[in-house]
C-alpha cells in the first residue's frame, strides 16, 4: 500500500517548528514569569499575593468576571436565539453589533461607557435622581466586564442553535409537551455544553480585562481596583517581582479556565459521537 502524502513535510519536521514557536511565543515568556516571580523569595511572593489591598482586587476581578460571566451566559442565549431562529429587518446589523466589543479598543469601550453612566452621562443623570450610581462603582465594573464578554457567549451558543433541528421541537410539541418543557427536556440539554464553554471564555475575557474597566471603575482603592492595575502599579513602584506574583496569579487562573473550557468542549464532542 502506497504511503500517504500530505500537503505539508512529515510529523517530525511540522512537530519541532510547533514546538520551537510555542517556546518562543509562549513557553519562554511565561518560564520568565515564573522565575521573576520568585527572584525575591517565596516569602515575598506570598506577602505580595495577600496584601489586604491585592486580595480586594481580586473580588472586583475574579468575582465581579464571574457574576458578569453568568448574566451573559443568560441573555447570551436569548441573543443567540433570535439571530439564529428569526429574520427580521436590521437582522444582519444586530448580528454585526453583538462583534463590536471584539474590534473595538477597550480603552474606547471605557470611555464610552464611563460618558453614557457619569452623573452628568445619557443614562448616568437618569439614574441619578433614583440614587443609583453606576460610574466609579463595581457596578460600573460589572457593566464594562459584561459588554466585553457578551459576544463570546452569543458566538459559541449560535452555531449549536442553527444546527438544532426544528423537527424535534415539533416532535415534543406533538407529544404534548408545552414550550417550558421542550426548552428544558430538548433544547436546554443541547445547548448545555456550549453556554458553558461561552461562559468560561467571557469569564476568561472579563479577569483579564483592563482598558474598558479603568476608565469607570475610577481605580478606588478596595472598593474598585482590579488585579491588572496593580501590576501596573507595582511595575511603576519598580517591584518586578511583585509585579510577576500578581501576573502569576492571574496566570494560573487563567490557565485553570482555558483546561475547563477545554474539558467542557471535549465533554461536548464526546456527547455527540464526533
């Protein structure tokens, strides 16, 4: 039997240029990381990573990250289903605005959002007579964190939406299911998987976002500071290896959220016999 040929030079070659651009790219640059982290000590590193000050951080990132990871993991649904189940005007417009916080700078996305809910902003003076303060607040925060991490969820949800058959929705209609129950005895089970690897890429998004949440979170102190702006500070301060703790951190966390979503994806293919 004739061997097969491929298009590209054989496993050896292609393996060692993947395993060289990785190192250079990736691997070379995180193994820094990790040894300036602990250049100081471990004893610097733990006095670092568990400053009052750092540990407040750390709600505003990963806690407020993981409360907007949820809302849009439910109205990312609700998005995904109208673009990918009803035609109506402006269809194709709506579905190029739900990519807008992909290509727009997030340092633009910050100063749009912190002019809209100021006092003196478009929705900000609406709210203020209500006693509800959005700008230099965590739910400012939580707003920039949401807009950046909505098209992640409505983007891994679409396509799984558009490959469900309407044949089984009518199926359970006709067996006297109600539209309650067919949502969750049919569809929600299929969709299951992908809104939990959307969630896990917003997630992943929102922790390491900085551009869009300095500008409205107004960088208080223990109330609004994120992790990334403390790294800056500590760079500022010329403590590098304070700066590297923190991004250590952040990397683990990171790294965590991408095995999730990739456990989450390989559940998904193992489910579907693909």
């Amino acid at each position: 039997m004739a061997a097969r040929r491929h298009v590209l030079p054989g496993f050896g070659l292609t393996l060692g240029y993947t395993l060289v651009y990785l190192s250079i790219i990736v691997l070379i640059p995180l193994s820094a990381l990790f040894l300036k982290s602990f250049s100081d000590g471990w004893g610097h590193v733990w006095k670092t990573i568990t400053e009052p000050r750092v540990v407040a951080s750390y709600w505003v990132s990963f806690g407020l990250s993981f409360l907007a990871a949820l809302v849009n993991g439910v109205f990312g649904v609700i998005a995904a289903w109208v673009l990918a189940r009803y035609r109506f005007p402006g269809r194709k417009l709506l579905d190029a605005i739900v990519d807008l916080p992909f290509a727009l700078p997030t340092a633009v996305a910050g100063i749009a959002l912190t002019t809209i809910y100021a006092r003196n902003g478009m929705i900000g003076h609406v709210l203020e007579p209500y006693g509800i303060k959005v700008a230099f607040t965590q739910l400012g925060v939580f707003i920039a964190l949401t807009f950046i991490g909505l098209p992640f969820v409505v983007r891994t949800v679409q396509p799984v939406i558009q490959d469900l058959s309407a044949d089984v929705e009518e199926a359970a209609a006709t067996l006297g299911a109600s539209r309650w129950q067919t949502f969750w005895r049919v569809i929600f089970p299929a969709l299951l998987p992908s809104i939990l690897t959307g969630i896990a890429l917003a997630y992943g998004r929102a922790v390491g976002e900085f551009g869009s949440v300095v500008f409205i979170s107004g960088n208080l102190p223990f109330k609004t500071e994120i992790t990334p702006l403390l790294i800056i500070t500590k760079l500022e301060q010329y403590d590098y290896a304070g700066a590297a703790a923190l991004g250590f951190v952040m990397l683990v966390v990171s790294f965590i959220i991408l095995l999730v979503s990739n456990g989450l994806q390989a559940w998904d293919q193992k489910r579907r016999g693909v």
